[in-house]
C-alpha cells in the first residue's frame, strides 16, 4: 500500500479541514456570548470532519481491500456498507451548524440614562 495514494485525497481536502478548524476556534473564542449556539457549532465542525476523514480514507482502504477479497470479505463490506452513511452524517453535521446560526440569541438591552 502506497502512502500517497491516501495522502493525496487527504491534500485536496485540507483547506475545508482548515476550515472547519477555524470554525471550530471562533466558536470556542465565543462560547460567553452563546454558549449553546458554539456548542452546535463545535459539534457540526467536529461531525463533518469525521465523516470527511473517513469518506476520504475508506475509498483507498477498498481498492487494497479488493485486491485480497476473498481474505478480507468482512472487512471489504464493512467498509462498503459504511461508505453509504456518509451523506447522512454530513447531513447531521450541517443540521448542527444550521443551529448554531439560528439558533436563538440574547439581545443585548441598552438602558436609557435616567435625567
């Protein structure tokens, strides 16, 4: 098995991991304002890039799998199988981020100045 037939995926998706790192920074540098909405925020950064991580590394997993089948059949439908939750943990990831954008803030109150 080839390293760079695994990096180089993982090269092509660095600037959203660096993204997400970001994402995840802000949110944590503003957890006292809203605590819930950074809270959502670090749970959709984290799910989506899980879910990224692994979308990337089991592709390559599956065609070295592929070339030894018949000694690694569990594992090669394992993968397979998995492969296709995905698409529904990106979409928990972005359900989470969604919240953190909508989700409800406080409204700072100016008080008037007695005369």
């Amino acid at each position: 098995m080839d390293f760079t037939d695994i990096l180089t995926p993982f090269l092509y998706r660095l600037p959203l991991f660096i993204l997400w790192f970001i994402g995840v920074v802000l949110a944590i540098i503003r957890w006292k304002r809203n605590g819930r909405a950074s809270l959502f925020a670090v749970i959709g950064f984290f799910i989506l890039s899980l879910s990224m991580f692994f979308a990337t590394l089991f592709p390559s997993l599956l065609t070295e799998l592929s070339k030894d089948f018949s000694e690694n059949r569990n594992l090669f439908q394992f993968v397979l199988t998995s492969m296709r939750f995905f698409p529904f943990l990106d979409m928990i990831g972005w359900i989470f981020i969604l919240l953190a954008m909508f989700s409800g803030r406080k409204l700072e109150t100016k008080q008037e100045p007695t005369a």
